[in-house]
C-alpha cells in the first residue's frame, strides 16, 4: 500500500456554472473532484451553498452538524447541508481518500430532511461500486460540452440520492421499514381496493390496536392507511381511463367510489387533472 501524504492532494478538481433554467429544474453540479486526503485536510464552514456528498473511498474521516461529530469509514457516503454549519475532514491517523460533489436542486433540501441527513449524516450498506461509477459519469459529464450534459448530470445524480434512500430504509430501525406485520393490511387494501376499509378492520388484520397500527403504517408509509388506500384506488382509476371506454361514472365506482363527484375531486387533487382531462392527454400521448 503506498504511503498516505502528509498534505492533501486535488487529484481532479471540477467547477461548472449551470445556467437559471437548469438550476429551475435539474439537480445541478457546481463543484466535484477526486481528494487523497493528508492529516491536514480539514473544512469548516457556518454557511455555504448546496450539499455536499463525500463518498470515502479508503481510510477514515468525519463529518460535524450541528455540533455531532459523525464518523465516515471506507465505503461509506456522507451527507452535507451546506446551508447550515458544518465541517468535515479527515482522520489525522488514517486520512481518508474521497470522490465528492456539491450540488444543489428543486427541493433538494427537503430531500435532505426526509432522509434525516442533519441527525444521521452518514450512510452504509449501499452498492459502492455502483457509487463510484456514478461520481466517475458526473466527472466526465462535468467537462462535456453537449448540450444534453446537464440533464445527464441530473440523472446520474438522482442516481446517487435512489443509492442513499436505499441506504437509509435498510438503517432505519424495525419500527421506520415495511414490517412484515403490515403485510395482510397491504395484501388486502391490494386486493380489494374497491371495497370499504375501516382502520380498525386493518388493525385487527395485522394484530394491533388502531393506534399502533396507524402509527406504524405512517412510520413505514410516510402517509395514513386511508390516504394509502385512496392512492391505489386512483391508480387503478388511471389504468381503466386508458384502457377501458368505460364512463367515468362506472370507473368510480369500479375502484370504490359511491360518488362520481367526490372521485373527480380526489382524482384530480391527486394528478392536478379531472379524470375527463386525463383520459384525453394520456390517450393523444399514447
């Protein structure tokens, strides 16, 4: 193993400037290299912009937010909100050697909050070599002069974030996953989408008391049993608004609406379009 340097090294360094509209609409890249960390490297800042996502490639470091210090091993990747104090560097005694980006994007930080990044900054247990093909694209991407560079940075980093959510269910405590409890819940809500369902019902299927079932379908959902319910039942209503010619009123009640009006209403409130509306786009895209 070759010896570790005593100060760090930039072996690629990449700066790009996204234009308005893609900073509008993609998740953009503004900065990214490639760093064989010495004993000095160190950062700390109390604000900066976008996120950084530091992929530690062999020895050891950490992260600092919010005043916790978290520490990063190989083959680990840890999260940054920039917008927010924060420091990382490297392990004095085994420097880490890392690919990193800084990138920003619509809603990017309310990603970053659903996946906790403040509280648990550092994710395990994802495919890394499939990471480090990822970094290696959006390097590459970051010096191409097509124009559909951009669009494939914002892909490539999409990407990167599937890898950390993946990452995250598979850390998240029994309680914050799918249970297997909840499955005859699941199966039946499945199945007989069309027919009424009372929480309580659903509950006494898995087991449990109303409450605790509620509450760990929201901890493994992100939403209640009922708002679950009505979006399976909307995405059956979709499939027969494009393949049926049946009236709207039939395929409300085919997929358990008693009212044809209330279906429009929630149809729309779930799509942004009436049914009507629906059938006509999709059926001219199609």
């Amino acid at each position: 193993m070759p010896a570790r340097p005593k100060k760090s090294r930039l072996a690629v360094s990449l700066f790009a400037t996204p234009s308005a509209l893609h900073e509008e609409i993609f998740y953009t890249v503004v900065r990214a290299g490639h760093i064989v960390g010495g004993p000095d490297h160190y950062i700390r800042r109390e604000h900066y912009p976008g996120h950084e996502l530091i992929l530690c490639l062999r020895g050891r470091g950490e992260v600092t937010i919010g005043g916790r210090r978290h520490a990063v091993g190989p083959r680990q990747l840890a999260w940054v909100h920039c917008h927010r104090p924060h420091a990382h560097g490297a392990d004095p005694r085994d420097p880490w050697e890392l690919f990193w980006i800084r990138c920003d994007g619509p809603r990017l930080s309310r990603v970053a909050e659903v996946l906790e990044t403040e509280s648990s900054p550092v994710f395990v247990g994802f495919d890394f070599d499939f990471a480090v093909l990822i970094y290696r694209e959006i390097f590459a991407l970051m010096e191409d002069p097509r124009p559909d560079a951009p669009a494939l940075i914002h892909a490539a980093a999409a990407r990167l974030i599937a890898l950390t959510f993946a990452s995250r269910q598979r850390q998240q405590p029994a309680e914050r996953q799918s249970p297997p409890v909840l499955h005859r819940a699941i199966e039946r809500m499945k199945l007989f989408y069309f027919q009424k369902h009372r929480v309580a019902e659903l509950a006494a299927l898995c087991g449990m008391s109303e409450s605790h079932f509620t509450r760990l379908f929201r901890a493994a959902f992100g939403t209640t049993p009922i708002d679950w319910l009505r979006r399976e039942r909307i995405s059956q209503a979709k499939r027969r608004l494009v393949e049926t010619r049946d009236a709207i009123k039939e395929i409300a009640a085919q997929v358990g609406y008693g009212d044809h009006y209330f279906f429009s209403k929630d149809f729309k409130a779930f799509t942004g379009v009436p049914p009507r509306a629906y059938r006509q786009r999709e059926l001219v895209g199609g």
